[in-house]
C-alpha cells in the first residue's frame, strides 16, 4: 500500500490518445524490455540486496539453463489461496470486473513461464476517460485518469530460478542477518513470482472488456467510500501483520551416497528442483537423471523429493534431510556415458547390498565385494592389504570371516582392473540380481494376504514371502490408479481374454498407496516412454491434481548423455577417505546402527557426526565430496556409446530423435539443463495450481461494508467453511488414475489423472478455498470413475463422511447460513464469494480453450468447462445448492484474479506499437511495489504510457490482504490523479499449512 | 551375477542306483507292472550316456533297498552354482534319503543349505526338486502336492540372486513332468491344457524370453539338456516309442546331439528322466 505508491519516483504519462496498446500483443514484444527494466529497477530501491539480485538475475536470464526451464514457472502458481474473495470487497467498482485465470499455459509451451509472468504484468492503460456512468452516492471517483496498476498478493514463489536467485542472495546475506532479511528477499521472490500470476489476466482482459466499463464507475465511487474508512484501520492492522512474515533460508542436509554430508542453504520456499541441481552440481554429475533426491516423511517412509514442488511442502514437518541416491536403476549400466554416473550407482548398490535391500547369495556378497575392493584400493597388495584391511567394508548385511576371506580371495584376482573396470564389472554382475532396481512396497491382496509390490523398469511385480507370484509388465498395463489406500492396475485382456480386468491391492494407507502410484507413473513413464507425457489436452478431462514424471525419460537422458562432451570429471573414490576416518578415531558407523543414526540424527548436521545420519552404506563413514575436484580431469571422455544391445526391447523401437530444442540445449549446456530439455513443459504437477476466477459482480453491491469488523468476520466464517470443504475434497480427491499408453502411441495421448496430490495439500492448505470447487467437478464429468468413488465410500465407512460430496453438503449449508446469520450485512458478499469461484470456472473454460499450451497442462482447465456446465450463475444466489452439487472441492492454492477496467479500444487487433521507454521502480516496505513504466509509440505518433505496479502483500492468515490491497489501489490512484487503472490482478498464494496427517 | 551363466554347463552327475524294492512304494504306480531289471539297464544307459557321450562326471551313489523311491534323487537336492539345497520330501518315509546325498554334496565342497528336518523347523515346508525348474536366470517352482509355497520361500531364501516365481502344476503331478529346459533359452513343454495353463503363468511371471518347444506327449516334455565342454549341446530324451509323435519336434533343435534314453520303467511312477540324476557344475566361476 503505501510502500507502493510512495516507491514511484517517475511516471511518465503520455497520456495522449493512443490506442489501447494490445494486450495480447504486447506482452510478447515487451517481455525482453520488462525483464531488463525490472533488473534496471532494482538497484533504485534502496536495499542493497537488489544489486545482487540484478546481477543474479542476469545471470539466470543468460544462462543457459535459465532459458531451458521453462518449467519451473509454471509452478509458481501453485500457492494455496487464503482470502481471495474478501478482496473483491475492497475493490473500486469499476474495477471489480474480473477475468483472470489463475494459470494458463502459454500457447508456447517453450516459453518460459516467467516471461510469460512478466509479460503479464504489464498494463495497458485507456487514454479515454471514463465516463461515470452509474453514479452510486459517491461520485468522488476521478474520471478521466488512466491508471493501470496490478496489485497482487503474493505468499509462494514458485519459480525455480527465482527461488535460486533469492537464494544466493540469501546466502550472501545470510551470515550477517538473520531473519530481517529475509524479508525482503522474499519479498524479491514475490515480485518475480507475481509476473507469472499475470500472464493469465492479460489474454482474459479482452472478454471482460465490455463488462469492465460499467462496473468502473461503480467501483471507484465505492473504494473511495471503502478507503476512506476503512484504510486507517486496514492499514495498521496490514503493516503490523505484514512485517511478522519474513523469509527464511533453511539449510538441507543431504546425505551423498559415499556417505558424506552436503549441507546447502536454500531459500524456504525452493524447489525440490534446485537442491537437486545443487546436489548434482556438487558431485559434478551430468547424467542426472537417474537420481534423485529422498527424505522420510513422519510415518520414516521414503519418499522422493518431487523437483517440481516446494520442498518445504513436501517434507512437511519433517526435517530437511535429505538423502541424494538413485532413483531409476538403469538396466544396463554399461550404457551410461560416464563413469562418474556409474561410480555412484556403484555407491548405491553397496549401501542397497549392505542394507539387505538388495539381497544376494553369499558367492554374490563375495564377488561384488572383491570388486568393491579393486576399484576403491587398486590391486591387491599382500604387503599393505593385510587382514584388516576390509574390515572397514561392508559387504553383505552379516558379513562373516568367510565371506571376507573369499572377498579377498577374490580381490586378488582382479589384479590390473581399473576402478573403473571394476566398477564396471560390479554392475554388470548387479544388475542380475533379481531384485536389481526393484522399489518395494508392502500391500496386501485382495484376500488381505500380506504381499510386495514392486516397482521396476519393467513393470509391477508382486511378492509374496520373497516368491513372485505376480507380474505385471507396463504393456499389459492400461491404468494405475489409486482411491484412498486402494491401488488399482488394470490389465490388458491377454489373447485369451475377453475383459479387461482390474486387480487392487490395499496399501496400509493413503499415503502410501499414492506413493507407490507415484512411483510407478515415474518408472512407466522414465523406462517405457520415449518422452515425458505432454499436458493432457483440452480434450481430456483430468483431475485435480495430476501428478507427472516431469523429468526425462531413459531414452532422452541417453539421448543427451550421447552428447555430452568433456573430459571425463576427476572423481576421488571413497578408500583415502576411509583410511583418514580411521585415523581420525571418528566413530564409525555400522550398517545395523544405520536406521538408528538415520532417525535420530536426521535433523541435525554436526559435521563430523553427519556420517552417521547417513546410511546403508557401508562407507558412511567416509566424508568426502567426490566430485570436488573436478576440474582437473585430464581425460577426455567424448567418445559415447549410443544405445546399443542392453536396452530394453520395447524402447528400442520407440525411441525417436530428441526433440529439437533438447539437443541444442544440450549440447551448449549439459547436465543442468536437462529437465527442461524436452520444450515440454514440465509441468508435471498441475495440482497445486487452480484457476480460480472470481466474479466480483455480484458481490458488489455489499462490498463496501461499512464496518470492517463485521467484513472481518465474514471473512473468517468463509474460510472455515472452506476449509471443511477442502478436507473433505481431499479426502474424496484420494483417487487418481493413470493410464498407461503403449510407447507407441504419442506419449501426450496418455492420460494421468490424480488427485491425490491434491490431497496433500488440500489437507495442509486451509486457505484456499475456492480451488476446492472447480477440481471435483471436472472429475465427474470427466470419467465414469466418480460413480465408482461414491460406490467406494460404503466399503469405507471412515472416509465415506468425508470422500462423498453429498455428505459435505450438509457442512457447508449449515455454514453458509451461519454465516449469513451471523453478519447480514456481509451476506452477500459471503455468497457470492462462494459462488464466485463456479463462475470462475466457467470463464476458467473460455480460456482454456483459446490457449491450449497451457502450462497447466493436465490439470484444471478442462474442469472448468464442466463445472460451467453444471453451474451457472444461477447457483451462485443459493450456496447450498452448489455445495449440494458434489463439486467437489479442490483446495486451490494460487489465485490470481483480474480486474479489469472496460477498455475502449480493442486490443487484440491494435499494432503492438513500439516502445518507447520502460522503466521499473521497485520499492520495498511492508508490502513490495514494483513500478513499472512502459511508454510505446503507437500507430499516429500517439504514445501511451501503461504504468504497471506490482504490489506484493506478505502476511499471515491474519492480515486483511483485502484491506492492504484496497489500501494499495487508493493510494496508487492517489499517485497518479491522471491517470486511470485499468487493470488490477490479484494473484494470491497461499501457504499450505503444514500439519498433515 | 557371475553364477548365472547360460543353463546347461554341468561338470557332474550324481545319480543313485534302483534298489531292490523298487516299484513297491511308488506313488502313483496305479497297478504297472514295474520290471526292476529293466529299470536298471535304463538307469545303466543313461549314465552311460551322461558319463561317455556327454562326459560328465558321474558319481553313483550306492542303492539302499531300504529307501525304494530313492533313485529319483533330483528331488533331493536344488542345485545351483555352488550351493546345493537339501530339500525335505513330502513323503515321510523320503527324508531319509538325503543323507547319502548331503555325503555326496559336501564332498564336492558345494554349499549345503538344509530345509531342515524338523516340521517346526521349516514350519512345515516341503519342496521336492522335480517341482523345481532353474532357466538358469530365474526358478520356477511348482506348487504341488509335493511341494509348497513354504519351501519355496526356503528356496528363494537360499537362491538369493534368482528370482523364484510359483506356478501352479496343472496337468501333471510335478512341475517338471510337463516342462523341462531344452537349451539355455529353450523350455520344452508338453502340449497339454494343463501345461499350457501353466506356460502362461511362467510367460506372465518371467522378466525374460524363452523359445517354447512344445511337444504333444507329456513324457516327452521332460528330457535332460546340457551343454558339453566342447560347446555341444545334447539332449537326453525319451526314445521315439515312449513318445513317437515328439521326436520331429526334437529334431528340430538343430546342432543338437540327440540322446534317446528310455525312462518306461520310471515313467510308470510317475518319474522322468530328469529325475533319476543331479546336475552340478563345478567350474570355477571367476
């Protein structure tokens, strides 16, 4: 609010008669300039962490890498929503229209969501002055301004490079301060995230044009009324509430598999992504993509980090350890390009064969461990290797004299095998063992026997006792899904067969049955597809939350370790390290106390005791980083072998060229630009991003309430509604589908449906109400399935309360008409809030269907069409009957709403014009305002000056975001008497709450 | 690992003479008419066989009238690589037997792993080596009346590497009555309903691919493959009157050395030509 407008130095108004600059146009051309301008603006604020993160920025835009995610962007919509709805009160009416979606995908899945972001943000203002039309009681509004300006509430960044930006900025920073400056990082983060929140908005302006006019009028007179009251109080309560929230670093502790430690700062709200490419820097690895990175959940169950999400969602309450380790076993190790991919492969399988997970005989134990021997200590050498000297080695979980004995016996006759043969001979003779990459799962059947599932590059097999008693290989599977803690593969009619039949195991909860869902959507699609699955299209009805292996699959990594050109990196196995540990008189850590260190160390980082968090391996005790070193490599390693024998059949055929981007990239970048390669947007999870389109329309009329305090608790009435709701949506959203396609067919065909996801996260995020809506309605009408699910509750007596949308009526139309009852006057408002979000959806559709690339891809677009269908604005008077409706409540993280201003001339046609000057100003306080001036030439020698500000509103639940941004908008027009705003986004992110189950 | 190598290469062969008594406790004997003598010089032309044509190693282990069934000395122990499992017959009376075995087995320093003798011990496990059949990459074991899911957890527990899938026995009273290994990737299979039932299982189970030699008689489905030193194949089997309509098919394993060796007289209870000798490699594997 005040920081806002106070942060505005210049504006230039050339507020001739120009042609409304085209939105849809302009964003394109302008993006390069905005982004340059934003940089440019930041050394004028007067923290001193701008400059770094101009230059970091410049950086991230530069390099390589920064280009090829496109990805991450799309993320950052994903906050939850808190109050989205409480904003529109404090609109000005004339802005009260609104258009926007949270997120679309950019027709150019290439393009980078950020871009897109900034494009967005910028605001084309109407050099006609607007007529006051409807002349409310107050005609106090200034007519003839043109002012544009987004104000936008922002919790969550998303983005990748963002949060990286912020990040190092962070770490630089970090030592002196603590916690203040976080602050304002963060605030960094919220700006940039807040560009791609706009994206949407633009496109949408051109519908709500018309609409815009009328509601303008209105609208000012009211915010007038509104700020004047309301804003003294609003504003203290705001700023107070505004300076709790800071942004903190927190440090990862990941665990690499030669057991040492890799601590690393990462701004809170980063990625899984870039730990991950943090951890993969450190090693120096290239051929990343097998790998990944785990931490264990409350329940010390295993999960991965997913590198398109938040990872402080992820973890919850866990503590950010993390375990860097392997994630897809290829199965033929000898096609990796490098002998640093295999190296730490090696690695893994050590710890996986000393942990018992990967069981072998005793000649196995032996073999392998001799191999072990050679490639960490070299020949055997009867001087220096006497007995002891693998009693540092664990080779087998009981390791006996016996087995080092024939381990040594062995040893010797390895003699002039390199590490790296030796190596290459330990996976050769891995990589046979039954249970080689095998992800194992308990279950029970049907008959509730205790049974395993697991999960390889093959496909599903099941276990009973350590005897396979099932198999089910990916092309006889057509769709995994998952409802609750049920896991469901349906199988493909053999010859014989007319049906195709559905086998469901039970997995101990819900939990787990999502994961073991997720985890083979990621094998299917890492081994069995030629590329990732594109967004589902329009034509596909997915789910609320669609869960996607987002990263590369086999054939593409191999594909673009084909190209990798460098010296093979110097890496230092693990046996100096070992014998300095000795000397150390560290303690050393046995595989048997592992799990034991794991969970009781797990949070902490004491260097030298770090060893022990680690795990399996045997050579936990070893700290070393590896790949530090790397520079000096001598070797040149260009020549790759391509796929040859060792892939599996079914790829072989499938795998076509790498995308044309990817090689490029590739090629220029490497390793670090790989997720992204494909120019597939890689988005893989849509969940947590919800379009929410909210009609402020109808709850103008009682926007301006005159009491803030009854307004207040209208507001938290709503919310606690809502969050019923969401519980219950993620209870019902439990389910969700993948289907599974041949790799011949195109891999976008596929379909993965999943709520759970969202589940997740409905269950963390109280705030997001209106997300909730639009998820479940799409499911029903998508698939035949929700008639199963309604079925299912029965089965489950516990969930049925919750799962069944019909049961969730009764809770909230008991909550609507307490809250009516409760504040009359806020009446309206509460309902149309509520309803707000069925129209949204309904506009949510029009825009899917203009821009099909959308980032979101899978997720919500194509429900909204349905919920239009099924709810009109007709609902929207009676809440209870949409509650009735069993639209099922999807807890929508990030909102963006658009208000828009009538504009008079069309935009879409108008020439793009050209720029004149861009400008941006960005001013930290309480709330971040970022300005920025963008003044084009049109057609005519008219020239238009669009001044754009981002105001970025950081609090707790607490804060009226609403009052601040009302606050925010007055003062703007304030600013800039002579101008008019023609557009205000509101994008909010919610922060998840974190206690889930 | 280095163990699994392709199926087929045997350095040695233990075999067990016929006893005196044999026929009398045979299960499934259904009223034939066994002629001892005859069985003994079928016994003596396959050892023949293995010793002189195939050049194994033959080691005979003395017959004990007192153990009848004792000669189908497959079922007694799973061998693989280097470790042999001492399995625990169903039939009471048939655990005795294991003892000259185990002699056997530890002389040739094989890794002896027992099921143990006791039925708590195992909690009741009974695995029999007709119902076991090793492609050399995985097991199969059938599930019979000879053989449960118990004791093919003993199994897996001590075959570490491999895995160990069951299928059900459908059409035959052991697994390897209706399938046995024609080459390193070849199964030979009856052409029964019930064998084909279990073919299916195996196909749905395996991670790998094996040719099928399908064979119309059922006796003809069991034959004994090894390859020799020379990188030979042979393949004992069962001659053309035992199952005439089954020879074509053997003749078209090509640059196979083809051994008939009749098995009549086991046959009629219910054993085969695989039963009557265990196959061990004592090539050193690295």
């Amino acid at each position: 609010m005040t920081t806002e407008v106070g942060s505005e130095t210049d504006v230039k108004k050339e507020p001739e008669k120009v042609p409304e600059v085209q939105q849809q146009t302009e964003p394109q051309q302008t993006e390069q300039p905005d982004k340059a301008a934003d940089s440019a603006a930041q050394p004028a604020s007067a923290s001193d962490d701008q400059p770094q993160e101009e230059s970091q920025s410049a950086e991230a835009k530069s390099d390589p890498e920064a280009a090829a995610s496109p990805e991450p962007s799309s993320p950052p919509a994903a906050g939850g929503q808190k109050k989205d709805k409480g904003i529109s009160r404090f609109l000005p009416p004339w802005l009260k229209r609104q258009k926007s979606l949270s997120q679309d995908k950019p027709a150019e899945s290439t393009e980078p969501p950020r871009q897109e972001s900034v494009e967005a943000v910028k605001e084309e203002h109407e050099e006609t002055s607007q007529p006051k039309e409807e002349a409310d009681g107050e005609g106090g509004a200034t007519t003839s301004t043109e002012q544009t300006e987004e104000v936008k509430e922002v919790k969550e960044v998303k983005e990748v490079k963002e949060v990286k930006e912020v990040k190092e900025v962070k770490e630089v920073r970090e030592e002196s301060r603590a916690e203040e400056v976080q602050v304002e990082e963060k605030d960094k983060e919220e700006e940039k995230s807040i560009g791609s929140a706009d994206t949407q908005p633009v496109r949408e302006e051109k519908e709500g044009e018309s609409e815009v006019k009328e509601s303008e009028e209105q609208t000012e007179k009211k915010e007038e009324k509104k700020e004047e009251e309301q804003v003294n109080q609003q504003e203290t309560s705001v700023l107070s509430a505004l300076k709790l929230k800071k942004m903190k670093m927190v440090v990862c502790h990941v665990t690499l598999l030669d057991g040492s430690q890799f601590s690393c700062e990462v701004e809170k709200r980063a990625k899984g992504q870039y730990l991950f490419f943090q951890v993969c820097e450190q090693l120096n690895l290239l051929e990343k993509d097998y790998f990944g990175l785990s931490f264990k959940d409350n329940a010390e169950q295993r999960c991965w980090l997913d590198p398109t999400k938040e990872i402080k969602r992820q973890i919850r309450n866990s503590q950010w350890q993390f375990a860097f380790s392997v994630k897809f076993y290829p199965p033929d190790p000898s096609q990796l390009t490098e002998d640093i991919t295999r190296y730490l492969l090696c690695l893994q399988l050590r710890q996986d064969i000393a942990s018992g997970r990967l069981p072998c005989s005793f000649v196995t134990h032996a073999l392998l461990g001799s191999y072990t021997l050679q490639a960490e200590l070299g020949d055997h050498d009867p001087e220096e290797h006497r007995l002891d000297y693998i009693s540092d080695f664990q080779f087998a979980p009981n390791q006996t004299k016996e087995l080092e004995e024939k381990v040594v016996e062995l040893h010797k006759s390895h003699r002039g095998m390199t590490p790296a043969q030796a190596d290459a001979q330990f996976l050769e003779n891995a990589k046979k063992l039954s249970m080689y990459g095998v992800d194992l799962h308990h279950a029970k059947d049907s008959e509730g026997v205790d049974i395993m599932l697991g999960v390889c590059a093959n496909g599903l097999l099941i276990y009973k006792d350590r005897l396979r008693i099932n198999r089910f290989a990916w092309p006889k599977i057509l769709k995994i899904s998952y409802k609750r803690s049920n896991f469901y593969i349906k199988i493909r009619p053999g010859e014989a067969e007319q049906f195709e039949s559905t086998v469901g195991f039970k997995l101990p909860n819900h939990r787990a049955a999502k994961r073991v869902w997720k985890v083979c959507v990621e094998h299917h699609t890492f081994f069995r597809l030629v590329s990732p699955e594109q967004p589902t299209k329009t034509k596909f009805l997915t789910l609320g939350s669609k869960f996607r292996y987002s990263g590369r699959t086999q054939a593409q990594t191999r594909q673009a370790s084909s190209l990798i050109d460098r010296p093979a990196p110097y890496f230092q196995r693990t046996s100096s390290k070992r014998i300095s540990r000795s000397l150390d008189g560290a303690p050393v850590v046995n595989v048997s106390d592992y799990s034991q260190a794991l969970t009781a160390g797990a949070g902490e980082n004491g260097p030298s005791l770090e060893l022990n968090s680690d795990s399996k391996s045997p050579q936990v005790e070893v700290v070393e980083k590896p790949n530090e070193d790397a520079d000096t490599s001598l070797t040149s390693e260009t020549a790759f072998e391509t796929d040859k024998g060792g892939a599996p059949e079914r790829k072989v055929p499938q795998q076509t060229p790498p995308r044309p981007g990817t090689d490029s990239r590739d090629a220029s970048k490497s390793a670090e630009v790989k997720p992204e390669v494909n120019g597939q947007p890689e988005v893989v999870e849509v969940v947590e991003e919800t379009v929410v389109i909210e009609e402020v329309v109808k709850a103008k009329p009682k926007s301006p309430t005159p009491e803030a305090a009854v307004t207040v608790e209208t507001e938290h009435a709503a919310e606690v509604k809502e969050e019923r709701s969401l519980s219950s949506d993620s209870e019902s959203e439990d389910e969700a589908e993948y289907h599974a396609q041949p790799p011949s067919t195109s891999v976008s065909a596929q379909l993965i449906k999943e709520e759970p996801e969202e589940e997740q996260e409905a269950d963390l995020t109280q705030q997001a109400p209106p997300s909730v809506i639009e998820s479940q309605p799409i499911t029903e009408a998508a698939e035949p399935a929700p008639a199963a699910e309604e079925e299912k509750p029965a089965a489950q007596p516990e969930e049925e309360a919750c799962a069944d949308e019909p049961l969730l009526t009764p809770d909230e139309a008991p909550n609507g008409h307490a809250l009516q009852d409760e504040a009359p006057p806020t009446l309206k408002a509460t309902a149309a809030e509520e309803e707000e979000p069925h129209i949204v959806n309904g506009s949510a559709s029009r825009v899917e269907t203009e821009h099909l690339p959308q980032v979101i891809c899978c997720s919500e677009p194509p429900v909204v069409k349905t919920e239009m269908v099924t709810i009109s604005d007709t609902f929207a008077a009676q809440k209870t009957e949409i509650s009735t409706k069993e639209v099922p409540i999807v807890h929508t993280e990030t909102k963006t709403i658009t208000y828009e201003a009538a504009q008079l001339d069309g935009n879409g046609d108008g020439e793009p014009g050209v720029l004149m000057t861009a400008q941006t100003i960005t001013s930290e306080s309480l709330c971040t305002t970022t300005t920025t001036h963008i003044t084009k030439t049109l057609k005519g020698g008219l020239s238009e000056t669009r001044i754009e500000k981002r105001i970025v509103i950081t609090g707790d639940s607490d804060i009226d975001h609403d009052q601040a941004l009302a606050q925010a908008i007055k003062e703007a027009k304030e600013q800039h008497p002579d101008m008019s705003v023609t557009r205000v986004v509101v994008h909010k992110e919610t922060e998840l709450a974190e206690d889930d189950d | 690992m280095a163990n699994i190598y392709p199926y087929g290469c045997f350095t040695h062969a233990v075999v067990r003479s016929i006893p005196e008594s044999f026929g009398k406790l045979a299960e499934g004997g259904e009223g034939f008419q066994t002629d001892l003598a005859k069985a003994q010089r079928q016994m003596g032309v396959l050892t023949g066989a293995l010793r002189q044509k195939v050049g194994l190693q033959l080691i005979e282990i003395p017959a004990d009238s007192e153990l009848p069934e004792s000669w189908r000395i497959e079922d007694i122990a799973v061998i693989q690589g280097d470790t042999a499992l001492v399995t625990r017959p169903f039939k009471q009376q048939r655990r005795a037997e294991a003892e000259a075995v185990r002699r056997v087995l530890n002389e040739l320093k094989l890794t002896v792993v027992e099921m143990g003798d006791e039925e708590g011990g195992s909690g009741g496990a009974t695995l029999e080596g007709s119902d076991v059949l090793f492609t050399g990459k995985e097991f199969f074991v059938g599930i019979s009346k000879h053989t449960n899911h118990r004791g093919a957890e003993v199994l897996a527990d001590t075959f570490k590497d491999f895995a160990v899938s069951t299928v059900p026995v459908c059409g035959g009273s052991r697994l390897k009555n209706i399938c046995s290994m024609g080459g390193p990737d070849t199964i030979i299979i009856s052409s029964s309903d019930g064998a084909k039932k279990t073919l299916r299982v195996m196909e749905q189970l395996t991670d790998h691919h094996y040719e099928i030699l399908s064979v119309p008689e059922d006796v003809a489905a069991n034959c004994i493959y090894i390859r020799g030193p020379a990188k030979v194949d042979y393949l004992l089997h069962p001659t053309a009157e035992e199952c005439p309509n089954s020879v074509p098919a053997f003749q078209r394993l090509t640059d196979y050395t083809l051994l008939p060796s009749a098995c009549s007289e086991a046959s009629k209870l219910g054993a085969a030509l695989s039963s009557l000798c265990l196959l061990i490699n004592k090539k050193p594997n690295y």
